[in-house]
C-alpha cells in the first residue's frame, strides 16, 4: 500500500541553535532573576548542572518577569 501523494512525510526540523533569532536584536529582552531561578531550577531537577537554550525558552515564554506563570 503506498501513500497518496498529500501525505508526505514531514520534513525534519532544524535544531533551535542551527535557527536564526526570529526576534529583532531590539525586542529581545534579558531574562530577569527569578526567570533565571526558575530556568536553574528547571535543569537541577533533570539532572543538568546549568540551564540550557531549552529552559531558558521554556522560562522566557511560560514565566512573568516576577517568575510567576504567565496567563
């Protein structure tokens, strides 16, 4: 049985570090302390030492500049 030609295979997604910034340079903003606790945390508990380009997305996106959850 072979596929109809409107379902092909995804193509493979880039990794997030080969992608360039989708932001321009003036709209991107520093992560402030309690994101960067939050980020740290985050790696502590999988195992990782420090925080990387994954928890740090992950806190800009999902935490308040407060470290609260964003709505």
């Amino acid at each position: 049985m072979t596929t109809p030609p409107d379902r092909t295979p995804p193509a493979p997604k880039s990794t997030l570090w080969t992608r360039p910034n989708p932001k321009p340079r003036t709209a991107r903003t520093a992560l402030s302390e309690a994101q960067k606790a939050r980020a740290r945390q985050r790696a502590d508990e999988a195992g990782r030492r420090y925080p990387n380009l994954v928890d740090n997305m992950w806190a800009s996106r999902h935490l308040a500049k407060d470290g609260s959850i964003k709505a």
